[in-house]
C-alpha cells in the first residue's frame, strides 16, 4: 500500500484534541506553559527602533496522539484520522505528490524533536543545521517533553551532522542509543504513541520558557570557567556563507583600539562557546546565528547587533531582554545579494563610535 501526504489538517494540535472526549483530550493534550503576553524594553538605540515591544505567546503544549505518524524528511504529524497538524509543521507543496511505503512501526513512546525543513542528502542543508534554530526551536522542545512527565522510548531527529548537535544533546542528558535519524526523504515511521512538543518559532519565536531552559541547563547548572581577555569581543562572519561585514578589516581596526578580541566560533567547541560569551561584557556581532550564544552572558553585559537595513528580525532583541542584556541594534547599509537575508553589511565606523560612547559602553 502507498501513503500520499493528507491534504486535511487540524489547523491546531488543540483542534484535533477537541474530537477526543474530555478526559482523554486532557490526558492527550497538556499544556506546559500558558499563552502570555508581555513587554520587553525597546532597543537601547539611536537609529529607528523596527518593531514593537510587546510580545504575545502561544501556550506551549505537549500531544500524545495514538498511533501517529511521521511523514517525509519535514515531519508531518499525521492523526489516526489521516490528517495534519499546522501548528507542528514547516509545510512544503513538493511533498504533495509524494508516495510512500509502509510506515516503520515501533511498539513504544516515540517523540518527534524535529521542525522544518531537512534534505538528508550530501551538501544539502536542514533547519537542525542551523545554529540557531537547532538551540532555540529544537532543543527547548526536550523541555517541554521533561515537563510532560511522559516516558520517551525513542527520540526523532534529522540526521546529526555536525559537532554542536553531539556536544548540546549530550549536555542536555540525550541517550544516543535513544535517537532514531532521519537520512532520508521518504521517511515513515508510526508509533504505538507519538508525542510532539510545540515548536517555539511556531508560538511565537524565542518564548522567555526556551531561553531559560537552554542557559539553565547549559551554563547555570554547571561549573563554567571565566575567560580573562574576553570581556569585549567581536563576532565575525568570515566562517559563514553569507552576511558577510565588506569593512570588516576596518571594524577591527576600530574595535581592536577599544580593547575587543575577535571571535571566530565555527572551530569551537560548545563549551568554549560558553565559555567565552559567560565572560564577555560587550558583543559587538553582525546579525546571525553566532548570536545565540548572547544566552550564556551573565546580565548586565551589552550586544550591538550590526543589523542589515534590508531585513527585520527581532529574535537576538528577544533573546537579550530574556538573559537580561542591554540590547542596541545599529542598521547598517548593505551590499545587495541574491536572497533574502543575506546581503552583506557595510558598518559606518563613526556611527559605530556613537554607539560605543552615547550608550556609555566605552568611555574612551
């Protein structure tokens, strides 16, 4: 028998619980965190602040569905009445057409980690390899699952790539011999029970519950060495393929004569990573992933975020008012590119002075 991906959906996870009776959709479906609205303090900027500050949240909820499905490489969550569920999915119309075999069955508690996009294939390129979105819309669903109470036999994740994906499930106390991978685009899989955690960017992107979690258990929890000499550091891109600074060399010219140390994360280690930004007191960073790491600062330290004027993203704003960071967004000119998101940034060296100084981050 061939399976085609369902074109009905729940447009919610709470919709598809709401058939169930009363008793079982409470048990089905638990809510971890409640929807909450709140406000962040703005930008600490000269230029324009870009969006609002008060954020709104979905409630964070964990479904157990009786023998659910999993379905192609992005993961559809498939209810034992052959629909959907939109608010667990990246939806994608090629899969459309797409015929599968028999699902692979497994007689116990599967949960579903993965959100997304994911082309197993050599070179391509998944939403888990993304450094941000592997720490602050996958990982935090681990949180959601230990909340749950529920036991979880198996673990369902993209195929694991790179060494930060190994060093953050093993610091989080993910068994490997628990982990099912997905290597291919015709994945199936059907679980005596499947249980599927919200996705955070699916609630309303960076929630204060998933920055927590990430920093508690990361950096709080644990014994982190203070680094001296990195108090003030600049991140750069030179190991990213796109977004690049096109001044950068005048940046550090700059940057280096009020005493920062460039940062180059690709060849470190989580723990190093860690290490460093738990030490440092002022970021400056180009807008990217790197970014994330702002989580492991103690409050009190700053970022200036090096923002492209030709694209809006108030995630790592979010993410400094959770850590307690002041936060100072700079929008740069930039050097158009094919796709969205990636045009490079050209930094205006005396509007970067202003910053330093008006904000009162370095006084000489």
């Amino acid at each position: 028998m061939k399976y085609t991906i369902p074109k009905d959906t729940y447009k919610k996870a709470k919709d598809w619980a709401k058939t169930l009776s009363a008793s079982e959709a409470k048990e089905r479906y638990k809510v971890i965190y409640p929807a909450e609205t709140v406000r962040l303090p703005s930008p600490r900027s000269i230029d324009p602040h870009r969006w609002i500050s008060t954020c709104h949240y979905e409630e964070a909820f964990v479904v157990s569905i009786p023998d659910g499905r999993l379905m192609t490489s992005h993961m559809y969550v498939i209810t034992p009445d052959n629909k959907r569920i939109g608010d667990l999915e990246l939806y994608d119309t090629g899969y459309e057409t797409m015929a599968l075999e028999e699902p692979d069955y497994y007689a116990g508690t599967v949960a579903s980690l993965f959100w997304g996009w994911n082309f197993p294939k050599p070179k391509s390129r998944g939403t888990h390899t993304v450094f941000g979105h592997w720490f602050f819309d996958i990982l935090p669903r681990i949180h959601l699952l230990e909340k749950s109470g529920i036991t979880i036999d198996k673990y369902v994740l993209p195929k694991l790539t790179y060494p930060f994906q190994y060093e953050s499930l093993k610091l989080l106390g993910i068994p490997f011999n628990k982990i099912i991978q997905v290597d291919q685009t015709d994945f199936h899989l059907k679980a005596k029970t499947l249980v599927v955690p919200a996705v955070p960017l699916m609630i309303g992107k960076c929630p204060p519950w998933a920055s927590h979690y990430i920093a508690d258990q990361m950096k709080n929890k644990r014994k982190i060495r203070k680094r001296k000499g990195y108090e003030r550091i600049y991140i750069t891109r030179e190991d990213a393929e796109a977004r690049h600074v096109v001044n950068e060399d005048e940046v550090l010219r700059y940057l280096q004569t009020k005493g920062f140390k460039k940062i180059v994360l690709t060849p470190m280690t989580t723990e190093e990573k860690i290490e460093v930004f738990a030490s440092a007191k002022v970021i400056v960073a180009p807008f990217g992933s790197g970014s994330i790491n702002v989580a492991f600062c103690d409050p009190g330290a700053s970022l200036i975020e090096l923002a492209p004027v030709s694209f809006v993203d108030n995630y790592f704003w979010k993410l400094c008012c959770h850590a307690g960071l002041d936060y100072y967004e700079l929008l740069c000119k930039v050097e158009p590119q094919a796709h969205v998101g990636a045009d490079n940034i050209i930094v205006d060296i005396g509007k970067l002075d202003i910053y330093l100084r008006l904000n009162g981050i370095v006084n000489a």
